[in-house]
C-alpha cells in the first residue's frame, strides 16, 4: 500500500524538503528557463503564513510540471516535486484503482476533459500508427448520458462518435440498439473502437456496465481500447461500491480519467489521468525538443502545486479516513432519497451515488432554481439535479423539503 495517512507536520516536512529538491528560482543559477517565483510585489516569499503553508509555498515557488513524470526522463530542475506526483500517481493507481505496483502511468491534468481527451488521442494514435487507420475507420463510442468532453474530442481528432441511447428511467445502455448500431457502422467502414464508460456521469450519477459495450464489440470482433471516464465518481465510487469492476483488475479497461476538483476537493487543474504502461508514447510529442524527456500531455507546462494539493489531501486523510468521508455522504445521500419518497418525488439515484436527479415534473421550477440544482438543460429542464457534496448537509437539505412542503399546502 501506497497510501498512508500523515499529520500536518509530516505531511509540511516531506513537502518543504521536496520543494528543497527542486533548483530555487532564487537560490541557484537557472538562467535558461522561461518561468520564476511569483511576483514578489504581488506574493511575498516572506510572508509569515507561508511558513506554515506547503501548498502556498508550493504556488509562490511554482514548479513547473511539464511532461509526464512516471516514466522516462522529466525536467531535472523539478524533481523533487515531481516525486510527489509519482507518489500521487501510484497512490491512486495502486490504492483506488487495483493496479499492481509500478505498473500505471499518468499525470495531474488541467481536468476531466483534458484527461479524456488524452486517453482517446492516444487509442487513436495508436490504430493510426499500428494498425494505419484512417480516422474516419475510429469510432468514438459512449453513452447519451456522457460528459460533453466526448463531442469536443471527437471533433478535435476528427474521429466519428456514437452514442448508445440509455433508458430514461435506469439509465441502462441499450444494448439491443448500440448492437444494430455498430452492425451498421461496421458495414459502413468503422474497423476500430475507442470507447468510453462512465463511473458516475454528470447529471444522473449512473454507472456503466463495461461489459455492456464490450460484450458488443467482442461478438462483432471490433478492436477496441476501453477508457473510464470517472472524472465526477473516480474519487468516490470505488469507496461506495467495493464490487465494482471499473478498476485496473478489469484487464478490458487501458485507462482511468478521475478529477481531484471535484469529490476530493483539490483547487481547479487536478484532473488525474492514469494508463498502463507503454502506452503514453502514443501521445509522445518529438518535437518537444527542448523539454528534457519531451511531452506526451496534452497541456505542456502545469503547475507543481496542483499535484501538492491532491498529495496533501489525500495524505491528510488516509484510506480509512478517505473510506469514512464517503460513507458519510452516502448516508446523507440515503437520507435525501428517503424523504423525496415519502412526498412522492420521482428520482434516480444509482445506489452508490451521491447525485439525486428529480424529474422536472415532480418539483416546484422557482424551489428549484432559488435552491440552485442544476437543469440538465437550461432551457427546457427535464431533470434537476442535488450532488450531495461535503457542503451540502442535512440542514440545509431540509429546507429545500420544507419550502417544498409550504408550497404543497
Ligand atoms: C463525468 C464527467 N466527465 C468529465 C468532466 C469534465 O471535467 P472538467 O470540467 O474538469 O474538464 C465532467 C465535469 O463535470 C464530468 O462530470
């Protein structure tokens, strides 16, 4: 096991003597890179609260963390924060995602949809060059209910995109429907799979069934590279479901995109992709030249403290702590469906969730929006969403029922 749980004055130490690892913009002669400390008008290097502040001590040396930093070379001038991000990386590989030890790679990307992107550019690149696809030959898949990082990253490849339809109520995959799909596809030329499951999607929380797409594409013998996009979920489902087979012990699934600024409460630019080894060198850019090791992220430079602030975190919890926090929101979560019952209010919830979507018709529009749930389409809302996050507690979750109550007397 990685990932062990410190006190803040372990956790300042490792930080501090990591940050001493790296070659000081001030301290030494680095005279060749376009970066430095923060503004020192602006951001005081001695600024009394820094003392006692890694993260922020982290921001105001501000190590860049360009490339990937689990394999290969990295920038030497930053190695000693790069090693927390290798520990990062190997914490949730390892303690979160079932992976054999030193066996993923991976990197601290701007977010979700960054993550996502890279893991599909990759699986192209690869048929591109192993298979000498053409683009049109790739076929994006994923489900209606899919972050809209799938259209971007279609259009950005230039690669076609399917999505399965899902039934309204269980949020399910068609399978019936995506199996006449892709015999369709496949007599019109898709020779090749990317697809992408969800664990936890943006507005329902629903979960797929991995198999459910490749139990498909095995029977129609199509190639495919699996993804999940866990970017909402990856910090929570693997608590709540212990079953759960979205996981590198799952030999279909290549890759794992999980966000750190979302369930973990990282500052934004914490989105984490993980992949198993020897496949980051299909997004390996030569011509990065001048970056020692080159670049094989899709955002170039990155700022260390963001791989700080997750290591902190997590570090600051442990997996036992990390394990209560998550049952506790599942409790809360228990709670709120409970009493949407009781009144009659139409929802879905998967049973390992903390989003509760309700059906548009079952809540008062205005008790909505002065509660501030999220439409699934702002101009014509079918579904209203509640993420039950850390802030979002039972008293406050009761006054949402109670102007729901006042409204129907
Ligand atoms: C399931 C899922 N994937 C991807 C993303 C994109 O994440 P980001 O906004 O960090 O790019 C989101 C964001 O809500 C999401 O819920």
């Amino acid at each position: 096991m990685s990932w062990k749980k410190l006190n803040h004055d372990e956790i300042k130490e490792i930080v501090f003597s990591s940050l001493k690892g790296n070659i000081s913009y001030s301290e030494k002669n680095l005279l060749g890179v376009p970066a430095s400390y923060l503004d020192e008008k602006v951001f005081p290097k001695d600024n009394a609260l820094l003392k006692d502040a890694p993260f922020l001590s982290t921001m105001v040396e501000n190590p860049n963390h360009i490339g990937c930093h689990t394999f290969g070379s990295s920038e030497s001038f930053f190695s000693g924060t790069h090693k927390i991000e290798q520990e990062l990386i190997e914490i949730c590989a390892v303690d979160i995602f079932k992976s054999k030890e030193n066996s993923i790679d991976g990197y601290v990307a701007s977010g979700g949809t960054e993550a996502n992107i890279e893991a599909i550019w990759i699986y192209r690149n690869y048929f591109m060059y192993e298979f000498n696809a053409k683009p049109e030959e790739i076929l994006l898949v994923c489900s209606a209910d899919s972050h809209y990082s799938m259209a971007k990253a279609a259009n950005l490849l230039n690669i076609p995109l399917l999505k399965a339809e899902v039934d309204q109520f269980s949020r399910k995959i068609d399978s019936e429907q995506l199996k006449k799909s892709l015999v369709d596809k496949k007599e019109n030329g898709t020779k090749y799979i990317i697809a992408v499951a969800n664990m936890m999607t943006t507005m329902f929380g629903s979960v797929d069934d991995p198999s459910d797409y490749t139990d498909i594409f095995k029977a129609l013998d199509l190639p495919f590279k699996l993804h999940i996009d866990g970017a909402y979920g990856g910090f929570y489902y693997p608590f709540s479901n212990k079953e759960s087979n979205l996981n590198f012990d799952n030999s279909d699934i290549t890759s794992i995109t999980i966000d750190a600024h979302k369930m973990a409460q990282a500052p934004y630019g914490t989105g984490i992709f993980l992949i198993r080894k020897d496949w980051m060198k299909y997004a390996q850019t030569k011509e990065a030249s001048y970056v020692e090791g080159e670049d094989c992220t899709l955002i170039g430079s990155r700022s260390g403290a963001n791989a700080v602030s997750v290591w902190m975190i997590l570090s600051k919890y442990g997996p036992y702590g990390w394990m209560e926090k998550i049952f506790v929101l599942q409790k809360r979560t228990d709670w709120l469906c409970e009493q949407l019952r009781s009144r009659d209010i139409v929802f879905f919830r998967d049973k390992h969730s903390n989003i509760v979507t309700i059906d548009s018709k079952s809540v008062d529009h205005k008790i909505a929006e002065h509660y501030h749930l999220v439409p699934d389409n702002h101009n014509d809302p079918k579904w209203f969403k509640i993420v039950v996050m850390d802030h979002v507690s039972i008293d406050k979750l009761m006054e949402f029922l109670t102007a729901i109550d006042e409204k129907r007397d």
